[in-house]
C-alpha cells in the first residue's frame, strides 16, 4: 500500500515538473538554445598538456662542466675547478629565449657527468667547490630568477646515469641519492613546468635499475601541473630521433603499456604514434641549433634553411621543437647563436603573418546543428585554435569537406595550415588539399597544427577545398590558414 501511494505521488510531482518544461519547450525557438558540442573521443590532453602543446617552441640549455672540457659526455672526473663562467647571465638567457617568442627553457641541473649546477646537500660535487662565485653560486637559482623575469617557465633535466657519484650501481643508495636531488630540485625553485628524464647511459655503464615509478610519484607531488618527460611519458613522449623530426603521421595518441625508457625497438612507434593508442602522451622533438648539445668552440649553429625544416617537421607534423641552445664558457648564448634564434623568430612571423584564408568566404560540407548552429566553418578563421571550431553534421558519414572562395583577385600560396579541436581527441586519419579541383597536399594525421610546403611551390586560385577523407568520427577544425613562404625553394 505504501508503495503504491508513493507512485502516485510521483506521478503528481512529474506532472507538475513537466508543465514549465512544456513551456520551456515551446518557447525553444525564441531562446535559441545552442546545439552541445559534440562527445570527445578518448584518450584527451590533461589541462597541463593542452598548455604544453600551445608553446610550440621551447629551449634546452646544456652547460656544465663538459662546456669547459670540449665534450659532450664527461667521464665524471672532472675537477669541479674547471666550472668556471667568466661571465654567467643568465639573463641573457632568457632575453634571448623571449626575443625568440620561447615560453620555456629547460637547464641541465646535473648531466652525465654527475656535475651539480646548483649547491645541493647530498654532493659536494658542485659549483660549491668551483672557482666561479668563490663556491658561493647557484646557476638553477639564477636560471630560473631569470626566466621567471622574462615571463619564460622553467624546466629541469636531472641525468639518471651519473658516471662521478659513487652510490650509481647501488641500487638502493642510489635511487635514494636520485630522489632527494629531485627533492631539492622541485621544492627550492618555486614553480617548475617540465621535467626531462632519459635513458640515455653508455655501452659499458654500470647496472642501474631506476625507481622510475617512485620518482614519477613524487615528481607529481611536490609539483601538480608539471609535465613528465620521458620515451615512455607520463606527460610527454620522446619523438624517437634527435634531429627534431617526427613522423609524417603522428598521433598524439599511444598505449603507454608499450613503451619503456631506454629501449631501442621502439622508435618508429614512439615517431608515429598509435591511432588506436589508448593514453595522451604527444611527442616532443629535441634537437641541438648545433652539431653538439654542449658549446664547442669548433662549432657553428645550424643554417636557418635547416632550421625551418626541422620547425616544419615538428611544430608542423602536431609536435613540439625542443631547441637546444648551448651556453658558452663566458656563461652566454653565443652571438652566432643569438643572431640565428632572432632570424628564425622574423622567418616564422613572416611566414605566419599574413593570412589569406580570413579574406575568403567559406562554406563546409554541413555544419553541426544547423545553419544558425555555433559549429559553422566561419570558426576555423577567428583566433581561438581550440574550442571554436567547424563540425560537421552528426549525419554527414562521409565526404567532409570545408572551402574557401576568394572574393577578389585569387588566393595565392605555397604554405597550408590545418589545425583540428584536439580538446576533444585528435581524429584525423587521412586529408586532401585541392585548389579549383586540383589536388595539390595531401597527407595523414592533423593533431593540433599541420603545415605543409606545398611541393609544386606557389599556387594561385580561386578555391582551396580540404576534404577531411577518413577520420575517428566526426572531423572538428579549429583554424586554417593559407601562406606565402619566401624561403620554401621546392626542389
Ligand atoms: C666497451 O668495452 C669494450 C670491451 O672492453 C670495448 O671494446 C668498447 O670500446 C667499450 N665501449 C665503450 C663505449 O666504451
Ligand atoms: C649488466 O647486466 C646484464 C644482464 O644481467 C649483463 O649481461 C651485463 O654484462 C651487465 N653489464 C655490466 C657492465 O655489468
Ligand atoms: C622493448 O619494447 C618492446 C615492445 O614494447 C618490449 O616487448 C620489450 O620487452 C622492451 N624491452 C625492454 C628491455 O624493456
Ligand atoms: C593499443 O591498444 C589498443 C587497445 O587495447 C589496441 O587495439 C591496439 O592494437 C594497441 N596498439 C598496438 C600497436 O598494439
Ligand atoms: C660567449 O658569447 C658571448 C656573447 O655572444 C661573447 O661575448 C663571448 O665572447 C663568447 N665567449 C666565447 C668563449 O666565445
């Protein structure tokens, strides 16, 4: 009985709930309510990834005592005396990383060579027995005060191997040692962004099993929107190669159950990534601006020809370019260097500048939710390159595509920018580009930034069509843009 009496209730209390939801219905049209954004499709970028992602470029600075000895992996021998900067500025560091629109840089706190660059507790292998500032100095502490000035973020890489202390080999003195160096790292610096972790170790190195689990805990913990670096992630997966290029297909998507640190069968996956892949963990490319990852006075930065190939190959195949730029034995950014970074920032700002996509009208296959829908493809020309985006219709199955018609006096180019709404899961799989009907780029993957020189060099037309050819549901495009790029001499 008492069951019964309470569905009447119910009912009673549905009916009254349902007389302003009929009102409400009625008056749909007059409030125009929006149409939701579509259902992302997994794995998708934690907030600290998204973030990472939009920087594009950012810097490595290799220094320490391998800068004063010409080499690239010290041997753990070295005198601590032969740290010595005659004129340290990190400053300069950061000026020059700002000037080069870079929004972090990342310091070599110790290398291989077990050489720490800041004064910590568990080592006296350190700038506490260098000459430089009377064994008073502290290079992290400048690095990141000035990083900080300049509005830059601050990263660190902490070398496992460590060919001077003799705890390495020990497995659990070691880990122990490891572990509150990280501590030190992470608690006296303030805010810290990246943290850089290889596996890199000689042929003939002594055994060490790393506690990468324990770190990684830890890391997480004195540092909440860190990312973690590593072949095998958490945060941010190696591109498999040091020549900054990753693959012509490259999915910000991985299963990180297959991955490990140090393991060499895994570099055309780590390259590629996995469409399937079941964990967010995009690559990031590193490369040095010269031959070495440490200044050597022998040495030249790279051409500015080389350079836009490696930007095209990693910022433009959905990357990020960590760009090696080696302090001197002054303590600075040489000159060559500095002057190569500025010519690269103008190339890509002149590159980029000028977009002649937004003086088109454009028009898409459908648009989600209607014509007066929020999801129209006039959102691939506004700023916003992440959540203002065309979607198809959800009854579109195929032949996605979004065009562009010149108004006036054709569209002229030999650059493409394609961008997708990766907020909500990269999806593209396969993409055309064709001007009046000819097709003239194609390619696979999009992720959050596709660029492509054009091989035929410039063309000019009256429309550029992209047909989205096969996708994980439906296609989302955040931004498009068409460039002319006065450096790009196809062969
Ligand atoms: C490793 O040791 C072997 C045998 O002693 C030697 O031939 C080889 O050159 C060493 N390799 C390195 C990288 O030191
Ligand atoms: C390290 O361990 C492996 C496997 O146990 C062994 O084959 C190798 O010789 C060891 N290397 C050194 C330098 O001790
Ligand atoms: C290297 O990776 C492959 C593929 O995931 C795996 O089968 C193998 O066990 C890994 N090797 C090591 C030493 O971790
Ligand atoms: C990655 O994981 C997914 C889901 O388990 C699986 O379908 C896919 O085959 C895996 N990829 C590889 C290369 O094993
Ligand atoms: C290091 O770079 C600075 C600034 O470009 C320059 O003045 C200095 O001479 C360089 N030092 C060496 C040893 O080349």
């Amino acid at each position: 009985m008492a069951e019964k009496s309470y569905n009447y209730l119910h009912i009673f209390t549905l009916l009254m709930l349902l007389s302003p939801l009929a009102n409400s219905l009625k008056n749909h049209d007059r409030l125009k309510l929006a149409t939701p954004p579509p259902l992302p499709i997994l794995p998708l970028p934690s907030f600290s990834q998204l973030k990472w992602q939009q920087r594009e470029i950012i810097m490595f600075l290799h220094f320490g005592v391998n800068t004063f000895t010409d080499s690239e992996w010290g041997t753990g021998l070295e005198s601590p005396s032969v740290f010595y900067p005659t004129g340290l500025d990190p400053t300069q560091w950061a000026h020059t990383a700002a000037r080069a629109g870079i929004s972090l840089m990342i310091l070599t706190a110790k290398h291989h060579d077990g050489f720490c660059l800041w004064p910590s507790k568990y080592t006296d292998h350190s700038v506490v027995r260098s000459p430089w500032n009377n064994g008073n100095g502290d290079v992290v502490r400048e690095f990141v005060d000035a990083a900080k000035a300049h509005g830059i973020d601050a990263g660190l890489y902490l070398s496992p191997w460590d060919r001077h202390d003799t705890r390495y080999g020990h497995v659990e003195l070691y880990n122990e040692y490891y572990l509150a160096q990280l501590q030190e790292l992470l608690t006296r610096y303030g805010g810290v962004r990246e943290i850089w972790f290889d596996g890199a170790k000689g042929a003939n190195a002594t055994n060490m099993t790393y506690y990468f689990n324990d770190w990684f805990s830890m890391v997480k913990e004195l540092q909440s929107t860190i990312n973690i670096f590593s072949d095998a992630g958490p945060d941010i997966r190696w591109v498999g190669n040091e020549k900054g290029y990753a693959g012509s297909t490259c999915w910000s998507t991985i299963n990180a159950t297959s991955l490990s640190i140090g393991n060499a069968t895994i570099l055309d996956y780590l390259n590629t990534g996995d469409p399937k892949g079941t964990n967010w963990l995009p690559a990031e490319c590193d490369v040095s601006i010269r031959p070495g990852w440490f200044w050597h006075k022998s040495q030249a930065p790279k051409k500015l020809s080389e350079l836009l190939e490696i930007y095209y190959k990693s910022v433009g195949r959905n990357c990020l370019l960590l760009l090696n730029v080696p302090p001197n034995t002054t303590g600075l950014i040489s000159e060559s260097d500095v002057q190569r970074l500025s010519q690269l920032r103008r190339a890509i700002d002149t590159i980029f500048t000028s977009n002649s996509a937004v003086k088109c009208s454009v028009e898409a296959s459908s648009p989600r939710g209607g014509e007066n829908g929020n999801f129209g493809p006039e959102n691939v020309l506004d700023e916003d390159h992440l959540w203002t985006y065309w979607a198809p219709s959800e009854n579109e199955k195929k032949d996605y595509w979004i065009e562009f018609r010149a108004k006036s006096s054709g569209i002229k180019f030999n650059v493409i920018r394609i961008q997708e709404a990766i907020g909500l899961g990269q999806r593209i799989k396969k993409h055309e580009i064709y001007v009046d009907g000819i097709r003239v780029a194609k390619g696979s993957t999009v992720g959050y930034k596709r660029l492509h020189r054009l091989k035929m060099g410039v063309v000019h037309g009256n429309s550029v069509r992209i047909k989205i050819v096969k996708a994980k549901g439906i296609p989302l495009i955040s931004s498009v843009g068409f460039y002319f790029d006065p450096f790009w001499k196809p062969k």
